[in-house]
C-alpha cells in the first residue's frame, strides 16, 4: 500500500499476510489466489507441513494489549494442561483474523501456538 504524505512524497507499507486452508487429498489454491501467483512478483504460494496448534479465540477489538493478553491466556492454558509450546515461540505471536475486512465488529480472532508435544 502506497501513501502520499503532506509533502506528496509516496511511502510504502508492507506485511505478510498468510491464506490456510485446511488439509484435503493434494494441494491447491483458490482461483484469484493462484491468478495474483502469476502477476504479482511479490506473492509467493507454498505448502506448508501439517501442524498441530492450540488455539483462543476472542472477539475483543485486536489491539496489541488485548493480542498480548490472548497469547498470555493460551499459554498458561498449555502449561495447566501440560502441553509444551517450542522455546522459539516464545515472544512471538501468530494471530488470525477471519470474515471479511469490512464487517470489523465481526470478525473472529485467533492467536495460535504451535504444539512441540502433544498426544495428538
């Protein structure tokens, strides 16, 4: 996203931004998904390994405090169930929104954990 500022000088803001799907019996993408592969030089289509992670959800406004507070919540959940989350997750939070951009009060947010051991 490119945004003029007083000065009418562009700057530029970037961020990952991840599509899942779940598993099924050979990877694929959405159509637009796949077209956006092909003419744009900065999206990039993998597959991915399959993971196990936990997960919060919440339906709190997804301000950083409120993410933070989230990913404490889930940890201290995996600790009294004693799940194990790998050390390098530690400080670092993967969060999920859902629903479409527009319906802001609606969306479902996640934070998930990866899971190093588990019964699963």
């Amino acid at each position: 996203m490119t945004v003029p500022d007083g000065d009418e000088e562009e700057k530029s803001m970037a961020w990952t931004v991840a599509f899942q799907t779940p598993g099924g019996p050979g990877p694929s993408f959405p159509e637009p998904v796949e077209k956006a592969a092909e003419t744009q030089t900065d999206v990039e289509l993998k597959i991915l390994p399959e993971r196990v992670v936990a997960v919060i959800r919440f339906d709190d406004a997804t301000t950083p405090n409120v993410v933070r507070k989230q990913d404490a919540a889930l940890r201290e959940m995996l600790k009294r169930d004693g799940l194990v989350a790998p050390e390098e997750s530690e400080g670092k939070i993967s969060f999920a929104q859902f629903d479409a951009v527009y319906s802001m009060g609606q969306r479902r947010s996640e934070v998930w954990i990866d899971l190093e051991k588990h019964p699963w």
